[in-house]
C-alpha cells in the first residue's frame, strides 16, 4: 500500500507549482489533487487510529479466537445484499 501512495504522490506532485511570496514559499495546488491528497491523508490517520487502538486489537484478538463461523449468504443478507 505505501508502494502505491508513493506512486500516487509522486504522480500528484509533477502537478505542484511553488511561488515565492517576499521570502516564503507558495505551493499552488489544483483542487483535483488536494481532493486526492486530502483522501490519502484521511485513510492513513483512520489506520493509523486502528492500529493505535486498544480496543481494536482487542475485538480482532476475540475474532481470531472464536470458532464462530458465518456464511457468505448470511453476511450477504445482514449487509442487504440480497
């Protein structure tokens, strides 16, 4: 996955301009790549949360452990796929 926003950012910032305004730098974005960017940013802090979660790890460590198995066509009928 880092892979792959590297890729993106590299992609996005050939589309970066940067200005002087008196001695500070300006970077000049279009909206299509902030909207991008902002997206990137979005998932990385909710993963970020994720990983930093107690109570996250402790849900995946209970769902490791059960036994408790659910058909495709029941998650299919609670999600209402079907």
């Amino acid at each position: 996955m880092v892979e792959c926003i590297n890729m993106i950012n590299s992609t996005l910032l050939k589309k970066v301009q940067v200005f002087k305004m008196g001695k500070n730098p300006v970077v000049v974005l279009p909206m299509n790549v902030w909207d991008t960017l902002t997206e990137q940013f979005d998932t990385l802090e909710e993963y970020y949360k994720m990983s930093t979660s107690v109570k996250y790890k402790k849900d995946i460590a209970r769902a490791r452990v059960s036994k408790k198995w659910i058909s495709a066509k029941d998650v299919y009928k609670k999600l209402g796929l079907v």
